[in-house]
C-alpha cells in the first residue's frame, strides 16, 4: 500500500503519516465495502461507531508516556492536570493554553485555520487551477440538497478541507469574525477520514452526518471575507459534535444560534474522539489562500494517496489551529474584488 505523506508547515518536512487503524479501514473499504455491501452500512452507522468509539478511546491508558509519544501530544499545553488524562478520550478532549500555545494573527482580514489538521484547500469553479470536482464531496449535497439558497449564494467559492487525524487536539475554533445567519444539522453515515477511505467512496464529506453554520463576515467589525459556511463533519468513532463556543477561554460553552456574533479565534465545538473533518466555503472571489498551502498541495515529490487517487497534486499540510489560512480579498476602486 502506498504510504501517505504531508508537509509540516512550521518546518517544512516532509512526514510519513503513521494511520491510525489503517489495517481496518483497508479492510473495511476494500473487504467487507466490496463484497458484502449490507455488513458496510451497518459498520458505517451511528451504533457501530459509537460502539468502535468506546473500544477504542473509553479504555484506560496502559503505558501513558509511549502512548503521548506514538501520537506526540504535548501535556504541557493542557490546562487540565496530566493526572486527570488517563484515557485516550480524555487525552484528544483536552483544552489547551491557545493563546499561548496558538498564536493568531491579529490582521482584521486574516481568515484562521479551524483546527490542528492537516488541509487542502480547492476551487468549485471549473476555470480555477484549484478545481477539483466532486472528489471530496458533492458541494450541493454537502451543504443541503433542499437548500438551494445557499447552493446559489456559495456557487463557484472556494473552500478548503481540514483533516483532524485521532492525535489531534479536538476542538474546532471560528475562523472569522461575523454574525451567524444559520445553523443547522443533516444527518448522514459514519465514514472514515482516512485517506484510503476518502478515494474508495465517492464524495464521502458529503454523506457523512454534518453541521452547517453559515457566518456573515460584512458586518461592522467582520472580517469582510463574504459569507464563510463551517461546515464540521463526523467520521468514524466520532460519537457527536458538541457545540461549545466560548467567547472568553472555555467558560461558559453556549450552543451556536442564528443571531449570535462570533469573535475569530474562540473555541465554537468539539468533536468526540476519533477522526473528523472540518471544511470551509467562501463565497466566489473573495479569499485568497497562504502561498505556502498551494505551493505545498502542488508538490510532486511528495507521496500523498490523495495524489494516487484522483490523478493530480494533492499533498496537505499540517496546520495549526488559529494560524493563517489565508486573507479578505481586497476591493477594487468599483467595489468588485480583486
């Protein structure tokens, strides 16, 4: 099986991905997916990964400094006493210090990373270079296929796919600033985010059970990027996705509602353990993404099965929550965008 590789923003390496539970998921995407299709759904249900979830994550921690190790988890981030994280689920529910262990930037047009993931981002528009159809998801699917509103208002965006492996600290944080103007769940599957899973199933983001939030960032004190829809996306062994903004440390969680005004930054959920994937939609014209991110995802001297699978330079890069995805676009003296 070709090996799967992703670029480390902060360094610049290139690192093979250790997968967890890659036997599994070849198994189950490549056995029992193509030969008995009745035995995949119920393995890709809710029941089932909720069940995987507590084998996997509710048993106690045997040897707790190689396990940090295997998954390079760094206690003195948390806020929470070492002592207190003896299972693998408390360990991936940890609160970190973000401010310090975070950092932001503090542009007024800078759009954030919403996790610690590993990303790519791409085009629904077919003239873009970043144009990728329908290989991670059906874009009207995705975000509802009833809810033509935001199928025209998105049409042609922009978006990027952020990768959260099971290692990784799992709260997702607001990318922007701006006013939530709808929020709402869609039911769906349980599919793996597991590269090998993603180019076995057709647009499987899409299928998957979901949570929209559609963000108006031009309002006074937005970021000014458009609308931005966040959309969180369960995978297998993920329990639920807690909404949980916070708009000062992780005081006071509040459910996410039409109405409310989200500061960039704050934590907004979280997943329960396991894998997931958070993706973001901006509206046509008005993002532009870090050159590092696209000069990464062309490199071809990487090995990505992302790359293997849909036949184009696709190789991610590790990213760090609340760091620079990219910017606003600016306008031009007509008012369009550049």
């Amino acid at each position: 099986m070709i090996k799967h590789q992703y670029i480390e923003r902060d360094s610049g390496c290139v690192v093979t991905e250790r997968l967890f539970g890659d036997w599994m998921v070849r198994l189950l995407y490549h056995g029992v997916r193509e030969n008995n299709t009745a035995l995949f759904r119920m393995l890709t249900n809710n029941r089932s990964s909720h069940v995987l979830g507590m084998v996997n994550f509710d048993r106690p921690v045997l040897c707790k400094q190689t396990f940090l190790a295997n998954c390079n988890i760094d206690l003195t981030e948390c806020l929470d006493p070492p002592e207190q994280l003896d299972t693998p689920r408390k360990i991936f529910e940890r609160r970190i210090r973000y401010r310090e262990c975070r950092p932001m930037p503090t542009d007024m047009d800078a759009v954030v990373s919403p996790a610690d993931a590993r990303v790519l981002v791409g085009s629904l528009r077919e003239s873009s270079l970043m144009f990728l159809k329908e290989k991670f998801f059906s874009f009207d699917e995705l975000i509802g296929i009833s809810n033509t509103k935001w199928q025209h208002s998105f049409a042609g965006g922009d978006f990027a796919i952020f990768r959260l492996t099971p290692d990784k600290y799992h709260y997702s944080h607001t990318p922007v600033i701006g006013e939530v103007i709808d929020f709402y769940a869609i039911d769906g599957a349980y599919h793996s985010c597991n590269p090998t899973a993603v180019v076995s199933v057709a647009t499987p983001y899409s299928k998957n059970k979901r949570v929209v939030t559609v963000i108006d960032t031009d309002v006074p004190g937005g970021t000014g990027v458009g609308l931005v829809a966040m959309i969180e996306v369960v995978a297998l062994m993920i329990g639920d996705i807690v909404q949980a903004y916070s708009s000062k440390g992780y005081n006071e969680p509040r459910q996410i509602e039409k109405g409310m005004f989200l500061q960039k930054g704050q934590p907004k959920s979280l997943y329960r353990p396991g894998s997931s994937t958070d993706i973001l939609i901006f509206q046509e014209g008005r993002i532009d993404f870090a050159e590092d991110i696209l000069d990464n995802m062309r490199r071809t001297d990487v090995s990505s099965r992302f790359t293997q699978g849909f036949q184009k330079p696709l190789v991610e890069t590790d990213i760090r929550v609340r760091s620079l995805l990219g910017r606003a676009r600016k306008k031009s003296k007509s008012e369009g965008y550049q």
